[in-house]
C-alpha cells in the first residue's frame, strides 16, 4: 500500500523504513513541525525527569548537559532516545500518559520537571495525583504544517491526537474511501466523522502495535467504526 506517514521528522524517517521492509510504499508528509522555544525561562528545581515524546528529549538534550538524573519515559522509544543522548538511569513505562503517571507514582518520590510542548496532549500533573510534584516546563512548540496532502494513497498512519486534529481541519477531503491507522482511540478520535473506510487502532500504544494494523487478519483492536 502507499501510505501517509504523518509523524514529525525525523522519526518519520525511522517509520517509513519500516514500511519498505514490509512491502510498503511510504510518503513522508508530516503534518506537524516542532520549534524549539527559546531558553529565556528559569527552570524549576527538580530531582527528576520525565519525557512524553522522542522530540522532548532531543530539545531538552541541547538546552541542559545534566545526564545524571533519573528519567521517567512514556514509552520504549522515548527511552531509547534518553539513553542515545547520555541518561543511564531510565525507566519506560512502555504505554502511554496514564502507564508513565503509573511508573512516576509508583517510582518517583522527588519533584519531577516534564519538559515538553507548549500544548501536552494530557495533564500528567492531573494523571499523577497529590503525592508527587509534577513541574510541566515548555521547551518546544509544536505547529501545523503548510503541506500538500500527497496523492495517490491508500492509507495514513497518525501517530497522535495532535496530528489527528490537524489532519481533520485541513485534509479532511483527503479521508474518504482511505485507511486510517491510529496508535490509541484518543488519537482515533477526530478522525471517525471524516469518512474513512476503515478507522484502525493499535491494540498498544507503540508502533509495533500501529504497524500490526496493516496486517491483513488486522491485528490488534477490532475496526473502528466510521
């Protein structure tokens, strides 16, 4: 299939060699772009980190040189990306916001600065509860991408509500009779109205899962409906 690969760069790349090794024809046409914010802001003090993406660890890696603190990661990935940058000591929670406030309550008794985007996909404050300091800290932005919609195509994958919802304003005439495959129902969510044939969701939240829904037999969750 020739599928829309919607995920920022440059995981996108690491998505679209994915597909080819499965038999797939990728475009990378992200429809999000992330802007570091610049390091005008004082920064809270903490004992701990926690990342929710790959893309907050890459811009906090170039704002602060600390390696030796605990990190706290939403999912394999973004732990990999902490290690890959100097952190040794990590944990993943290998899931999503609500597994990674699981990990943090159940392993982090200090105050924890989560530097992220300017808009988080999920209160992880809200998520943790009482009994440990949460300290959101904005390093980056993530903004709408001018793009084209690519065509021809058979599917998108979307990696996020994010991208969801941009896809949904902008490219909503590019879903009819198409496949969507989405990493979590939270990400599925603006795309059910759009009239895809098939809305798809991955039984995890990981890319392993996401890919599985292009399987023929559809691994994972049951077909979303549309």
């Amino acid at each position: 299939m020739r599928l829309w690969i919607t995920r920022t760069r440059p995981a996108a790349r690491e998505t679209a060699d994915r597909l080819v090794a499965l038999g797939h024809d990728p475009v990378i046409a992200p429809l999000l772009a992330v802007r570091a914010l610049p390091a005008d802001s004082p920064v809270p003090d903490h004992a701990a980190l926690a990342f929710t993406s790959r893309n907050a660890v890459a811009v906090w890696a170039g704002l602060n040189p600390e390696r030796a603190l605990p990190v706290f990661c939403v999912g394999d990935a973004t732990a990999d990306a902490a290690r890959v940058v100097g952190f040794s000591d990590v944990r993943s929670a290998s899931g999503d916001a609500r597994a990674l406030a699981a990990l943090i309550r159940h392993a982090a008794t200090c105050p924890v600065l989560v530097p992220g985007p300017t808009r988080p996909a999920a209160d992880l404050a809200a998520l943790v509860g009482p009994g440990v300091s949460i300290m959101p800290h904005a390093v980056y932005e993530t903004v709408e991408a001018d793009i084209a919609a690519p065509d021809p195509i058979d599917g998108i994958l979307f990696h996020s509500a994010r991208a969801a919802s941009a896809f949904a304003r902008r490219h909503a005439a590019s879903a009819r009779g198409r496949l969507a495959c989405a990493l979590s129902d939270a990400v599925a969510e603006p795309l059910m109205a759009l009239g895809f044939s098939e809305v798809r969701i991955a039984a995890r939240p990981d890319e392993d899962a996401l890919l599985d829904t292009l399987r023929p037999e559809t691994l994972g969750k049951p077909p979303g409906p549309v």
